[in-house]
C-alpha cells in the first residue's frame, strides 16, 4: 500500500512540472486528431481506434494521477469539440478511472506486452464491460444483462488487439528514444 501511495504522490508531483503539461497539451492534440481520422471499424461493434495511445503515453510518463486528470479533461474536449450523443459523465468517470489503473501499472515500470495485456484486461473488465455497460443501460433504458454479451464479446475481440497496438507503437517510442526524450528531468 506505501508503494501505490508512492507512485500517486510522485504523479501529482508530475503534476506541477510545466514539462507535463506542455507534452500533455501535445499528446491531446494528437488525441484529438487521431480520434477524427484514425479509426478501422469492423461491422457494426467493432471499431480500432488509435485515439487512446496518446492517453497511455502520459499515463506510462507521468503516472496515475496525470493520467487520470489527462483521461476525463481530453474526454469532455473531445465531447466539446465533436459530440456525438448526449453528454453523460459516467463515461469521463470511466475515462479517468482508466488513466489511474494504466498509470498504476505502467508509470515507472517497463513497458512488457504482459504488464500491457493484463493493465488492458483490468480496464476492459473494470471499465468497458461493467461500467461502460451500466451507463448504456442507464442512458438507453436496456437491460445490463441483456447489453452484455455482446459487450463481452466486443471486448473480448479487441483486448489483445489494443494491447498489441500498444505494445508495439511503445516500443517503437522506445527505440527511437522518444521516451526518454519526454520523461527527461526539466
């Protein structure tokens, strides 16, 4: 437990650096213009998206606590610039609480398709399939067990496929140097 209360306290120190902020303003700028132009879907479910890797890059730099904060500020720009539906914050709540369990488990540690794998498969549970599904069937008025197969099975296709995403566009940041050029101390 000293160990997570560690880990917050170094992101929130993150936090007051004018380094974080400037790279975080960068990484939503590209969040933003990949969300509007980088998108395969896959019938009517299944869609790869590659607006999120921006998000996983500050949780995995900066850590929980600014990946939190990045994750529901870039979840209402997004919203604010281009909206889709109505409004609702229990998916900026999702956005947020998927910054904190990434950057819980990538912030100061190596990035390995494992640590990925099983950070992504806490969020698909945690997030995607119970409480995403829970505002769908609060916003829709359907069933939560009626909605969830088809969750399950939407998330169940794309978890290893996020991962991989993930895993090899970090590695490919780490071989260039990229990383290591943003973390650097100010």
């Amino acid at each position: 437990m000293k160990r997570l209360a560690t880990l917050f306290t170094q992101s929130y120190q993150e936090m007051k650096k004018l380094r974080t902020v400037t790279i975080c303003g960068l990484m939503a700028a590209i969040a933003v213009a990949l969300s509007a132009v980088a998108s395969i879907e896959i019938g009517n479910y299944i869609k790869i998206g590659f607006s999120g890797i921006p998000n996983r890059m500050v949780d995995y730099l900066f850590g929980p606590v600014v990946g939190g904060c990045f994750g529901g500020a870039l979840d209402i720009i997004k919203y604010l610039i281009k909206p889709t539906g109505m409004f609702f914050p229990g998916f900026t709540f999702d956005a947020i609480l998927a910054g904190l369990i990434y950057g819980s488990f990538t912030y100061k540690k190596p990035l390995t398709l494992p640590r990925i794998l099983i950070a992504k498969l806490v969020v698909v549970l945690v997030c995607n399939i119970f409480f995403n599904t829970l505002w769908i069937s609060i916003l829709y008025g359907k069933a939560f067990w009626a909605l969830l197969p088809a969750r399950l099975f939407k998330n169940a296709v794309m978890w290893p496929i996020d991962s991989a995403i993930l895993f090899m566009i970090s590695k490919a940041l780490h071989t260039t140097g990229i990383f290591k050029s943003l973390s650097a101390a100010q």
